[in-house]
C-alpha cells in the first residue's frame, strides 16, 4: 500500500512538473514527495495512539523539507506539493487525489474551534502559491484557488476563486452569473458606510453650532 501510494505521489509530480525530468529523479529530489512519505509513516504512527512519536516525526519532516503535515491529516495518494517550502496542513484537513498545493499555501483553522475545524479539499484542485484556506469548509472538485486568495466560505466544484477575502469569478471556465458573484455590494455594508456619512454630518453640524453659540455668548458679554 505505502509503495503504490509513493508510486501515485511520484506520478502526481511527473504530470504536473513540466520540469521533472525523471521519475526516479523526483523520488531523490522532490521535498513534497518526501514530505508526503514521512506523513504516511506518521498518520500510521498516530492511527495506532503513537501521538508523541507521530508529531516528533512530522516535526522531523518539516525540518526536512519545509513542509508542515499534521500527522492526523488525511491527504489521498496522487497529491503533488509544488516546491512546498511554507506549506502548512491542519490536523482535521482533508485533500482529495490529484490536488495540487503550491508553496506558502495554508490549509488552517480560524482559531480555538474543536473538532473539525479544518478545511476538506476534493480531488483535483488547485490552490496557487500563498493561499489561504481557513476554516470547516468545503473545496469542491477541479476547483482553483488564485495565489493569495484567503478563503473563508465554501467554494462549490470547478470553481475559481482570488482575492481577500475570496470570491468566484468563473466557473468552469465561464464567467459567474450575476446571482452568483460574491463581490455584489453587500446591503449592511452599504447601510453602515451611510450611517457613518450621516455622523460625519452631523457632527459637522454640532460643531457649526457649538461656533455660534460661542460666538453669541461672546456678544453678549461685550453688550453688558
């Protein structure tokens, strides 16, 4: 199982490397095909209630290889980390086979939550270099994560996102309908920015009032 696992890893980075210029090369050289192998180890070590020796070996790993995998996290066989250096994956994450993770991309919480509190990525996705994904939610299949783009909801299959916070601007390939577009002016916001116009004014005016009232009270001194 470990060595058809490798063999899925090693074809992952063949496919999606048009600089990989063999296959044995990328076994002795690619730091995300040894990454993925250490967590194997590990994700076995931690199945069997081995948790200390599960985590010093992940942090091992990450030593190694720049590359930080929680030993809990499930990562299917056939996932290639591009370069890798920066990559963190939470405990409860999920990636689906095929996926590509490009260097300084995060797949994190939001903070103290328990349970499952990472994000679960279908199969063949691609989230671009320093992407941000964070939180219980959902990637669907064949989607694509722009470089940067911090990723907070979920994102529905062959989608692509960018931005912070991330919104759809295709899907399959085509432009999203209008319903469907996230960067849609929000009514509360709008609400909100008229609110804070409408103090601004109006501490305008107490000001405009507050100069008149002084200016009358120094009148009347000077008539008395």
């Amino acid at each position: 199982m470990f060595f058809k696992r490798l063999r899925m890893d090693i074809n992952a980075a063949k496919s999606n490397d048009p600089a990989a210029r063999s296959k044995f090369g990328i076994w002795l050289t690619y730091s995300g095909v040894h990454a993925l192998s250490w967590h194997r180890f590990a994700n076995r070590l931690y199945k069997m209630r081995l948790r200390l020796p599960a985590r010093i070996l992940s942090q091992w790993a990450k030593f190694r290889t720049g590359i930080e995998i929680h030993p809990a996290a499930k990562i299917a066989a056939g996932v290639f980390i591009d370069h890798g250096a920066g990559v963190v994956i939470g405990e409860t994450a999920e990636v689906g086979e095929g996926t590509v993770l490009y260097q300084g991309c995060t797949l994190g919480g939001t903070g103290k939550e328990t349970g499952k509190r990472h994000p679960t990525v279908g199969k063949y996705c691609v989230i671009s270099a320093g992407a941000k994904v964070l939180g219980n939610i959902v990637i669907g299949d064949y989607a694509k994560i722009g470089a940067g783009a911090v990723v907070l909801k979920n994102v529905p299959p062959r989608a692509t996102v960018v931005g912070v916070p991330a919104r759809i601007v295709r899907i399959d390939g085509a432009p999203v309908p209008a319903d469907l577009r996230q960067d849609i002016s929000d009514p509360l916001l709008k609400e909100l920015c008229a609110l804070r116009e409408r103090t601004f004014m109006l501490e305008k005016e107490i000001g405009e009032l507050k100069r008149r009232l002084g200016k009358m009270e120094e009148d009347d001194n000077e008539n008395i």
